[in-house]
C-alpha cells in the first residue's frame, strides 16, 4: 500500500527517556508514512506507550526530537500535539461515564451560542458529520457508562478526529475488545487510513499485527530492534525480535491421555450480582489428564460458572460434584481444600494482593495451617523458604521474596498466582484468562504449565476469551452463550467459524447444517 | 523493594514531614516577631526541662499511644474506627467500677481484672459497630460517631447516678481502691510525679500490636482483607470475621487508654463535659506513623512533646500556642498528602531515590 518514496509525516530521532531506575526510551528512532497502519510492537514495559505519550507531550523526552511534516517541532503538552494534528487513544479511556457520547466529544471545544450557551444542536451535528464521514456509526446521545467498551473507544477516536487528527495513535486498543469488535476496529482503522490518515498502532498481538500493520517496529527494554515491513516477516521472527529468544507460540503437546470422568456438574443454575439468571442449567463434565476449553464472548455466564465452582458463588440449584464428592457452594476455603485451584480472571483485583510481599502472596491459600503456621502462629521461615522454591522453580523474574507484587510486571504477577495454585498438588484447575494481558514469553510459560498439569493427570477447565488460546490448549471445547453451554465439541472437529457461530449461540447440529450448506 | 528498603523510606516521608512542619513553625514565629529559637527553646524545657516536665509529657504520650494502636488495628483492616472516643470513655467506666467495687480483692487478681474490665468495654463497644459492619457491610464511622454520643451521655447519666459517689453531691465516682491502682514509680521523688506504669503497658502493647499484625494468622488476614478484601476472599478467607476481630482488638486497646487513665492517674470516673479528643488525637498519631505500631510510640512521644512544650512556649517565649496547633497540623497534611506533595519538598525525591536505589524489581 505504501510506496519507499513516500514522504514521512512523522519521524522521531534520538528519544531518550529516563525514569528513576529506568531508561525507559533509548536512543529511539521512529518514523510513520503518510496514509500507513505502523505498529509499535514490544513486550509490556519495553517503552511503548512512553515514546507515544512524548510525541502527544504527556512526558518530555531527555533527549531527541520530533519532526513533523518535515519540521521541526517542540511538543511540551498535548495541546501542541493537538494543533499539529496528532491524536492518540490511550490505553484507558478519559471520558466522563455520566455525559452523554457528544457531550464527551465536545467537551473543551463546545460550540456556544452568544459566547455562552451550550449549542447542543450544533454539537450534535458535527458529531454527526464526523461520525459519518469517516464511518464510525455510533448514538450521539447515549451515555458513554451505557455502551460497551469497543464503543467508547469509537467515541475516542471520533474525539481525536473532531479535534482534527491526521495522526492517530492508538495505544494497545484492542486489549479491552472482543474478536468481534477487534475486526470492527480494523474496519474503521483501514477506512481512516484510505482517507489519509496515518495510524500508529500499539499491540503485543502478534496474531494482529501481521494482520492490520504495513510496518512493524519493535521495541525491547527501551532500544529498536528494527523495522520491518509486514509482508516480508511472519509471527515466529516477531516473537523473536520482541522477546530476545525463540519463543513457541503455540506450545507443542502430545495427545491427551484421558483417565476416568473427574468433574461433573449438573443441571446448574446461578444467579448474577442483580439476581437475574446468569447460569439456565449448565452440565458438563471433565476427565482426568483433560482440558475442557470454555469458550464465549465476555458476559455469557463464564464468570459465574467460574465462580460457582470455587465457592465463590451460591448455586441457586444444581450440583457440582469433584471425584464423587459433592462441593456444591462449600466456601470457597472448603473448597479449595477439596483440591479445586483458581487462576482468577482479574489478577489485581482477585488474585493477589499487591501491597504483600511476594512471599505473603504465595500462602495466601495456605497460611493458616501447618507448615506455614501453627494455626495461630506463622513460621516465616518456613513461608519464605517455600516463596524461594516456587520463584526458582516458576521462574518468577524478582530480586527475592521481599519484593512487593505491585512492583511485579504483570507476566511475574501471573507466575506468582500460577506457582501458588499449582503448588497446591490440585486435582481441578479453574483457569480464567489465565494470560489475558501478558506478552508472548510469558503466555508461553502459562500453557507449557497448564499442558504439564493435564499430562499429570489432572482435570483443567480453561476459561478464554481468545479463541486462538482455547485451540491452542483444549482437548474439547464447550462454548457458553447466555448462561447455557451451546455446544461441546472435540477439539479436531473444531474450527474457529464453527466456534464462531456457536458462540453467536447457533447451536452444533445447525452449525453443522450451516457447514454443509455452505460448501453447496 | 525489599522490607528493609521499605522500612527506611517509610520512615523518610514522616521525618522529612516533621522537619519541614517545625521550620515553618519556627518562619512563623519568625514573622510573628518572635524568636523561634527562643520559642522551641521553651518548648523543649516546657517538655523536658525538669522531671516533672517529663513525667508530665509521659502521662500525656500513655492514653495517646493506646489511641493510635486501636486506630492503627482497625486501619489495617481497611476500617475507620472513630470510635475510640467513645470506647475510651466506656473503658474508664469499666475500670472505674471495676476498680472501687471489688475492694479488697488481692493487688495481683484486682489489678489484671480492673485492666480487663476496661478492655473489654471498649471491645463491646466497638464491636456494635463491628458487627454492623462485617454482617450487613453499614458503614463503620456513622456507627461509631453514633457510639460515641451514646458513650459521652450514658457516661453523664451513671456518674450522676448509679456510680456516683454516695459521699459527695459532685458527678465523680467512688475512688478506686489502692490494689486496683498503677504504680506511680517516681512518686519516692515527690507526690506530683504521676508518671505511672501504664506507659510500660503502652510501649508493651504496641509490640504486642506489631506480633500481632505481622507474626500471626489473624494479624495476616487482617491486613489482607485492609489492603484487598475481594483478593482475601477468592483465597478463602473469611474476610467479615477478619474485620470483626480488628474492631475488637481496636476497640480493647482503646478501652486499654481509658482504664490505664483511671487505674493510673484518675483513681476514679470523673464526668466529661465534651470529648477529650484522645480518639481523635490518636487518628493524627496513628496516621504520621503510618499504622506502624513501633512508630506509633515515636509519634504519639513527638505529639505529647509539642503538646505540653506548646503551653510553656506561650507562657516563657510569649509565642501563641496555637503555633504549636499549625506544625501539627502540616505535619499530618504532609504525610496525609505524601503522593501530592512529592515533587514540593525540596529533596524528598532524592532521599527516598537514594532508599530505592538499585532495588527496582520490575524485571
Ligand atoms: N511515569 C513513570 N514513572 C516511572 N517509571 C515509568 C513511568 N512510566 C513508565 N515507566 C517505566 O518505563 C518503562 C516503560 O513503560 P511503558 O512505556 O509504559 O511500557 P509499555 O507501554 O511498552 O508497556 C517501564 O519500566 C515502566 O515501569
Ligand atoms: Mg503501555
């Protein structure tokens, strides 16, 4: 699409950035084409959404400087950025969630009437010249709390077009997507690019980045690797560039082993946070030295099956039952005596406890009983001999046990809850996106650990929002669409349109039936 | 950042808090047409000129002390226990009653149970809120400010009825009796040194609270449910029973406050007009050593100091001693307002830098 000769509309020389302790940006050079999908790519922490939030003068670069259109600019604060036509999406979103959609798109840039008055009609209508110029459907007067995250983002994008963008930088916007809204987002990033725009694109996704990207530049610990463009790499040497070793993205297994049925639960129904049914009567079953993916968009009932099962959450009826013993809503520590482990799906928030140390958040299972205390005491001894075991044997990345989890980057936050659970010799693995947000080396660690607990015979029961990630670990896949299980199928009969359809609630013979038609 | 590490840079902010609060005391003098030197001058031989000055300082730092614990333990538990007014109130009572009532009893039985009296009224008392709290999630502060007000009028209504001393028509109780009382270790010097052994208890207590919340189970739940509760309850624990028993502890040791008040200075419940204030005191003590108990001692000891010298100052250096009032009051908004003021204390940065340095574990 983008021709060699075509003239730069950014570039980006010598950026040095240093926090304490950290040179966050290396003598970094960058350049963007007009008209081009350029993705900055590099693990979390290499420096990413440094570099951009010096181009929009959120941070001011030590060293370097930013040409735009050639010449030579000074951008102390985002309103440089601004009138120079740069506009970026941020990670997590600035709008205020009680405004209205156009409320939001306004604000600074109100047009009055009379010098004073809120002109709400003239509003509305420049959102809806931009909104229709550049495709980008979206309700001027809804309340940005009441639409989804992939629209909210819609609204952050028109926000940086109204304010007249020609450069667009997107700072990892599909880390909060569905697949779905993943594809609308490319959509709309292609059209804007026709149009002329010219997109930086954030993402560890390496999946992505092949797919929307003209060029790929890669950052790690702060310093380019290199540029390339998209149609002369492939995944493998991305991995590659970005991690520093081979990495294998999807981890090599043999062939389940399956033993005798482990897991069973039947018929269970779950109420959600407002009472309404979130689970109409899930079934489903698990063997030993087995991994049943459950797949589905967000919302449909995976977060209370989940939670159902480690005691989190009252079954209202219906029965779970773990190697012939009944632990329908046991607490959640009965529960887990039973031998049921949890990677919970929001790590911060339910997995650990940041401002311990890493030593306290290993035994915050397991402090309350002998090794680790005796009862009443605890043997801190004992406790940091076991944080040195598991960090050596998970290879979590940390000075010593001492260190506080919230200094942790997130893939050594995830090692830490991962060691903990498994150290617990389970005989149910409850994993929720066990690797949402992590980059490819640490997602690789995830799985190779998972595929060796299924090897071990133990039952897994993955919970994913990524497709890729279910196909990649799942002996069979049972996918969830308004509290109930659609379908299970076995992992060779699975394709990622029959997945997809499914998870659309299309249940597996009319999938079937659709397959067939299709190839009529 | 490793525990050491962490412990010295705790300890910077609320130093760096102390000096900068005294100097602009001292500007403030300045500019008031007053000599600072002269004025912390008076204020340090107001606090430690003479031993009753000191002796006086220390029965100020005891009820202080206890007050920042409670508040300390319950804060840990990501509680706000505003309550330990009332609880102090309820515990002198206790220990009042206690202490005149069982007359007669032998010094080693009457001693621990007039103590335990007081304790276990203030842990009553907070565990209504407590309770209210861990069983229906209602918010502990309108509770606890609720019994406080409770505390202060039935405190009114039994000393001037039925705990009050038949032999005299003013609203105090029976005196309590000489076994039930702390030893008042300098009084061979002279009768006036009140400094008694209630402040051994309080230095005691506060390593009790520091075992307490970092050796023991409870004392791990507590601070797992204070800094994530959601995180302590997928882990299975039981996080209302955590907070429960925080209010308990808290309130106990503010109890404590009351009873070592009345066994060791007092001898007896003398009615309260309004609050004392040592509750709230010990918010501002428990927060300048950010819940830390051994630092509770340090900073209750500093509040005592400015709190005694402050009158002296006035009386020796003719400085107002509501100067006094606004370094402590920058003290706390200083350590109140850490991450606010950060870049604003000259220096503050690279001091914790040079803590941190080469202990950065993002890896
Ligand atoms: N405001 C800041 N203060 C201190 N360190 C920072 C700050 N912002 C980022 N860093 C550090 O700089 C490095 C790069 O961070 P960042 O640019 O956010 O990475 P990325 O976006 O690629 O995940 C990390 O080590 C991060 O901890
Ligand atoms: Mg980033």
């Amino acid at each position: 699409m983008v021709s060699p000769h075509e003239k730069l509309v950014l570039e980006m020389r010598g950026i040095t950035k240093r926090f304490p302790g950290v040179v966050a940006n290396a003598d970094v050079d960058f350049t963007l084409k007009k008209g081009e999908i350029h993705t900055l790519l590099g693990e979390n922490g290499a420096g990413k959404s440094t570099l951009m939030k010096i181009l929009y003068g959120l941070y001011q670069a030590d060293e370097g400087e930013i040409y735009v259109h050639g010449e030579k600019r000074e951008i102390n604060e985002p309103n440089d950025a601004l009138s120079l036509g740069i506009g970026m999406v941020h990670q997590h979103f600035m709008l205020i969630p009680q405004f209205s959609v156009v409320e939001n798109l306004v604000l600074g840039t109100e047009p009055k009437r009379g010098g004073v008055f809120l002109d709400m009609a003239a509003a509305v209508r420049q959102v809806e010249d931009v909104s229709r110029e550049y495709g980008l459907a979206i309700d001027p007067h809804a309340k940005v709390m009441n639409i989804s995250v992939g629209m909210q983002q819609r609204v952050e994008i028109l926000k940086a077009l109204l304010r007249g963008a020609e450069i667009l930088v997107l700072d990892e916007p599909t880390a909060v997507l569905t697949p779905q809204e993943v594809g609308e987002l490319f959509t709309i990033m292609r059209n804007l690019t026709e149009m002329g725009k010219s997109i930086i694109f954030i993402s560890h996704k390496l999946k992505e980045v092949m797919e929307i990207s003209d060029r790929v530049t890669v950052i790690r610990r702060g310093r380019i690797i290199g540029s390339v463009t998209t149609a002369e790499t492939n995944v493998n040497d991305l991995a590659r560039m970005m991690v520093g070793r081979d990495v294998e993205l999807v981890v090599s297994k043999e062939p389940a082993k399956p033993g005798p049925e482990m897991f069973r639960i039947t018929d269970l129904h779950v109420q959600d946070d407002r009472h309404l049914p979130a689970l109409s009567g899930v079934s489903l079953s698990v063997r030993a030295g087995e991994i049943l993916g459950i797949a589905g968009v967000d919302g449909n009932g995976q977060n209370e099956l989940a939670e159902a099962i480690t005691g989190m959450r009252k079954a209202t009826s219906g029965q779970i039952v773990l190697n012939g013993k009944d632990i329908t809503n046991l607490s959640s520590r009965r529960v887990f005596e039973s031998k049921v482990v949890h990677i919970p799906a929001d790590r911060h928030r339910h997995g650990l406890v940041l401002e311990f140390s890493i030593a306290e958040n290993m035994v915050l299972r397991t402090y309350y009983a002998p090794p680790f205390s005796n009862k009443t005491v605890l043997d801190w001894e004992v406790i940091k001999q076991e944080a040195r075991e598991l960090i050596e044997e998970y290879d979590v990345r940390t000075p010593n046990e001492d260190v506080l989890a919230s200094s942790l980057s997130g893939g050594n936050q995830q090692k830490v809850i991962v060691a903990r659970e498994l150290a617990q010799e389970p005989e149910l693995i409850v994993a929720a996106q066990p690797t949402r947000g992590l980059d490819v080396g640490a997602i690789e660690f995830v799985h190779t650990r998972l595929i060796e607990a299924r090897d071990a015979q133990k039952a897994v029961l993955l919970f994913s929002l990524e497709l890729d990630e279910i196909l990649a670990l799942a002996d069979r896949i049972a996918v969830m669409y308004e509290g109930r299980i659609v379908g299970i199928v076995d992992r060779e009969e699975a394709t990622e349109e029959k997945l997809g359809l499914m998870m659309a609630g299309v249940s597996d013979d009319r999938t079937s039936a659709v397959a067939g038609g299709g190839e009529l | 950042m490793t525990k050491n590490n962490k412990w010295w840079s705790g300890i910077a902010v609320p130093l760096a808090a102390i000096l900068v609060g005294l100097v602009i005391g001292g500007v403030l003098m300045f500019i008031t047409g007053n000599n600072p030197f002269a004025g912390y001058g008076a204020l340090l031989s107001g606090s430690f000129g003479s031993g009753i000055d000191f002796s006086e300082t220390l029965v100020y730092v005891n009820p202080l002390i206890f007050a920042g614990l409670s508040i300390a333990v319950a804060y840990r538990a990501g509680l706000f226990n505003i309550g330990a007014e009332g609880q102090i109130i309820v515990g002198m009572l206790a220990s009042a009653f206690v202490g005149y009532q069982f007359a007669g009893l032998p010094r080693l039985l009457h001693l621990p149970l007039t103590l335990g009296a007081g304790m276990l009224a203030g842990a009553l008392w907070a565990s209504v809120p407590g309770y209210l709290k861990a069983k229906f999630g209602v918010h502990e502060v309108v509770n606890s400010i609720m019994m406080n007000y409770i505390a202060l009028h039935l405190s009114h209504y039994l000393v001037t009825g039925p705990l009050q001393d038949p032999n005299t028509t003013l609203p105090y109780s029976p005196d309590i009796a000489q076994n039930a009382r702390l030893w008042r270790f300098l009084s061979g010097i002279g009768s006036e040194y009140r400094v008694n052994t209630g402040i051994f208890i309080a230095i005691l207590a506060a390593f009790v609270v520091y075992w307490l919340l970092y050796k023991t189970t409870i004392g791990y739940e507590i601070r797992a449910v204070g800094f994530n509760a959601d995180a302590s309850r997928y882990a299975g624990m039981n996080t209302s029973r955590a907070m429960a028993t925080a209010m308990l502890i808290s309130g106990a040791l503010a109890g404590l406050a009351g009873a070592v008040q009345v066994m060791g200075i007092q001898y007896k419940f003398l009615d309260i007009f309004a609050f004392e204030g040592w509750g709230f005191d010990g918010i501002a003590v428990a927060l300048v050593a950010k819940n830390n108990p051994i630092g509770i001692l340090g900073s209750a000891f500093l509040f005592g100091v400015l709190h005694r010298g402050s009158q002296t100052m006035q009386a020796l250096a003719g400085v107002p001693k509501e100067t006094i009032g606004i370094v402590q009051a920058l003290i706390i908004f200083i350590v109140a307002a850490e991450g606010l003021v950060k870049g604003w204390i000259p220096g503050l940065d690279k001091i914790k830098a040079l803590f941190n340095r080469g202990k950065e574990a993002d890896v």
